[in-house]
C-alpha cells in the first residue's frame, strides 16, 4: 500500500509539473477549407491562401491557457476578421473571413496568437481579382539541378515562358498551357560554374504576369585533369592537357625542371593546354609534376609527367681498336641501361660465351631519416638458379639530429645562455640578405636596448655545407662579446636554416 501511494504521488506530481507548461497549437486535420483555395501548417503556425472574392475558413485551437488574439497591423482589420480574440483553456474554433478584395493587388494579414510565452501565427494571403495563384513565387535548387514544379490556380487561359539568360539551363519538362489547374515541371541543369544564377519564369494572362524566380547555388570549385600520367619518349615532344575546371587556372612548373616549358600561342581553348618536352640527353629516366592551382579558391591537381632515358651502350676506351696480326681474345668493358646482344659483320671476329664478371652499375634511393634513431637495412643480390651468387649488403642511415625538432629562432647554447625570440623580453627579430645571398641576422631586446647579431651565413647555402658563424651581444650599440664558430647546415626548409657548431651550440636563422 504504501508502494502504491508513492507512485500515485509522483505520477501525479508529474502531470502537475507538465500541466504548469503553457501550450497551444493549432490542430492538424481540422482546418475546415471552406472558400478558401489553399492552407498549411508548417512549424505550427499556419497559412491560409483566399481568391479576391469573400469567404471565410476555420481551424481548431487547443491551448492549456488563457490565450489572445491580435492583428500584427491594424489596417488588416478592416478586411480580415477573426472569430474569437480571446479563449479560455481548452478547444476553440478560430473562424477566419475576409471581404472581397476589388483591388489588383495581393494582400495579407498576419494574426499573433499568445499563450504566454508561446506564440502561433495565422498568415492570410488574398488574391487580386481574377489574379493567378501560384503556390510559390521563389524555387531554391542545389548545385546538381534536379526537376521543379511551379503549382498554380486561375480560372483564365494562361501560357509561360523562361528568361532568355536561362533558357539553357531551365527547360519544359511537360509543356502545358491554358488549364485552370496546372502543375508545370522543369528541368534544371547542374551548375557546374561556382556562381551562383539566377532565372525566371514567367507565367503570362489578360491580366498581367506572374514571375518565378528560380535561384541555383554555384556548383563547388574543381580542377580535374586528363591523363594523368603522362609518359614521354627521349626523344622529347608536344605534351596536350585538357582540363575541365569552374574556375581561373594558373600553371607552376618547377625551377628544378628545365626541360618541360609551356606552349602558350599553341593553346587551343581555356582548357586546353600544351607543353612542351625537351630531348633527354640523359642515361637516366626523369619525371616533373606541372600543377595546375586556383590561388582564389586554394585548390590544385597536378599531372606527372614521366620521360624515358636515353637509351645507350657505352664502350670504356673509345669506339675504334686496333690490333696486331696475332690471334687474341680481347675484353670490351661496357656500360649500359638496357639488354643487348652481340653480332659480328665477319666470321674472323666472333663473341665469346663466356660467364666472366660483367660490369654495370646498380642505382638506389635513400629517403630522408625523419627520426633522431639511426636505421640498418639490406640490399640483397641473387641470381635465379644460382643460390651460391649471393651477395648481401648492409646500408646504414644515421637519424636526424635533434637540433632540427627546434623550430624557434635564436642563439642557443652561447656561453650557456640561450637568446631564443620570444623569451626573456627578445621579441623582435631582423633579417637582411645582400645581392650575393649573405645573410645578417639579428634578435633584439628593446627593454634592455640588447642585439644579438649573426653572420657568416649564405642564404644559397645547402644542407652539409660547411661555414663560419659571427656571433656579436651589443649593450646600447656597445659590442659586449664577440665570438666565431665554425658550423654546419643540418638543414633548410621554407626560410628556415639550422646551424650546428657544437652538441651545445646551435642557431636557427628565419628569412
């Protein structure tokens, strides 16, 4: 028993705290139409559309309050009347009516419905005399396109027709005219620009036009490129690229590559572009990347574009051998980076079959050691079907060192002080590069009128080069310590050099 009139308690306790919520809502499915032509609840409120002529429509209100009912604007009143402007807690029938609108312009009256905090509206909407109703004067469509439907009412013969800057993209699907109930589709094309456009509709009758507006978002910045990659022989030649692209496009190739250049007079459209590859001279195959970036939109595609080796069968000592009148077997040292055979022009000079040592040489890359540890691995040679020609070779990478993992700049390690920017009141930093790449840098602490000064670096150095570092601490202009180190480039990357004299003692200069 004493279960149960707990639960009693709270279940009642419950239904009081949900009765103290003020609610109202218009009930779906009770709108009675009456000469209305159109309504609809969305969101709660609800909108009525009526024709020019008199009429009246209803709907059911439940509210758990008192609730009121007013015109947004007053003037509405005088044609637009409301059944009720006040109600107690329960069900009510709200009776909207309008008076015939004998005017050629459209009208509308908003009516605010308050339950305390909570508000519904009532949107009524009346048509001009012999006007057409259309459901909706604005069509929103994605950047896909896609069909839409522009709904209308009109007891006249009417016909339409779309704006000339649309007709490409907005066409009939179901071409109708003079009905006095139509739904017209049409189909909308996919925007493949990244502006948005805009078109119209417009629907035509003895008593004027009536306009659609039809809005497209612009479709999303792309660059797409064709053939991808792209092989060229030695010999060279003429490389096309077609792109599709919505947006402007600008090319960068390479400094490093100055055997691929573009063809400008040669293009052929917008999309069209044509370069042009150089002969390889090289005994070594060779690839570039072209990128092709939208700096507006921060967007890129590149094409890779890969060029064979010349192929070639070197002989060590010259192409002509001269030999006395004895019989001989001679040995030609040869180098090559593709497969041969060997013919002779006479049967008194033959090849020899033999499996004596051959010469050639083996290329291999080493990709950079991100990691402070260093790394060990093998190179293996077999030979199919001979287990015993084996040769194994250890390679060894030593790891990065840990000053690189240092990214800001300063003097570290210099007598035991570190003059790092940022810290300890040296906020500001001056770099100047001279015509010949010579580099003065500087780091200052204005509260203390202090300058570290550093020189001795070229800004064309590479990493492993080797260089003096000049290290000068002025005190009010005064030169307080002056020191030299010889140093070197660990590396650069993106303005940024790191200089190593010591365990201890290193610099990172910032262009």
């Amino acid at each position: 028993m004493h279960k149960f009139s707990s639960l009693f308690f709270c279940s009642l306790a419950l239904l009081m705290l949900a009765a103290c919520k003020p609610e109202m809502e218009f009930v779906e499915g009770s709108f009675r139409i009456g000469k209305a032509d159109d309504a609809s609840l969305s969101g709660g409120n609800l909108s009525i559309t009526f024709p020019f002529s008199a009429g009246n429509a209803s709907i059911d209100l439940e509210a758990n309050r008192k609730w009121t009912a007013s015109f947004v604007n007053d003037r509405a009143s005088e044609w637009c009347f409301i059944s009720a402007q006040s109600g107690k807690r329960g069900t009510a029938t709200i009776t909207v009516t309008v008076k015939e609108n004998t005017d050629y312009d459209q009208r509308s009256a908003s009516i605010l419905f308050t339950c305390e905090d909570v508000e519904r509206t009532i949107v009524v909407t009346q048509k001009q005399k012999d006007a057409l109703l259309l459901t909706s004067s604005r069509q929103d469509v994605g950047r896909d396109g896609g069909i839409i439907k522009v709904t209308l009412q009109t007891n006249i013969p009417f016909t339409y027709s779309v704006s000339e800057q649309a007709a490409s993209w907005i066409t009939p699907e179901s071409p109708t005219k003079g009905l006095t109930e139509a739904s017209i589709s049409f189909k909308v094309a996919a925007n493949e620009d990244v502006e948005k456009r805009e078109g119209a509709i417009t629907i035509s009758s003895a008593l004027g036009k009536e306009t659609v507006k039809v809005y497209q978002e612009g479709g999303l910045p792309s660059i797409i490129v064709s053939g991808n990659p792209t092989e060229v022989s030695s010999a060279g030649g003429t490389i096309t690229v077609e792109i599709r692209s919505n947006v402007d496009v600008s090319i960068d190739i390479p400094e490093s590559c100055d055997w691929i250049r573009e063809l400008a007079t040669k293009a052929m459209s917008t999309n069209t572009f044509v370069f042009e590859a150089l002969e390889n001279e090289t005994y070594n195959p060779r690839e570039a990347t072209i990128t092709f970036r939208s700096t507006q939109f921060d967007i890129e595609e590149s094409l890779t574009v890969k060029q064979d080796q010349k192929d070639v069968i070197l002989c060590e000592g010259g192409d002509k051998l001269s030999f006395d009148f004895q019989a001989r077997t001679f040995t030609i040292k040869t180098r090559f980076n593709v497969e041969y055979t060997v013919q002779s022009s006479a049967s008194w000079l033959k090849p020899v079959k033999t499996k004596a040592l051959q010469e050639r040489e083996e290329s291999f890359t080493l990709d950079r050691n991100n990691s402070t540890e260093a790394r060990t691995a093998e190179l293996t040679f077999t030979s199919e079907g001979h287990p015993d020609a084996t040769l194994i070779i250890q390679v060894t990478q030593s790891g990065k060192d840990p000053v690189l993992g240092v990214t800001v700049p300063g003097v570290y390690g210099l007598d035991g002080k570190n003059y790092v920017k940022g810290a300890d009141g040296w906020n500001q930093t001056a770099c100047r590069t001279d015509a010949d790449g010579n580099v003065q840098f500087r780091l200052l602490n204005a509260s203390r009128l202090s300058a570290v000064t550093l020189t001795g670096l070229n800004a064309n150095s590479e990493a492993g080069s080797e260089c003096v570092v000049l290290v000068t601490i002025l005190n009010k202009a005064t030169v307080y310590d002056s020191a030299e180190f010889p140093a070197t480039l660990l590396d650069v990357k993106d303005g940024v050099y790191w200089l190593k004299a010591s365990p201890e003692t290193f610099f990172i200069v910032k262009l």
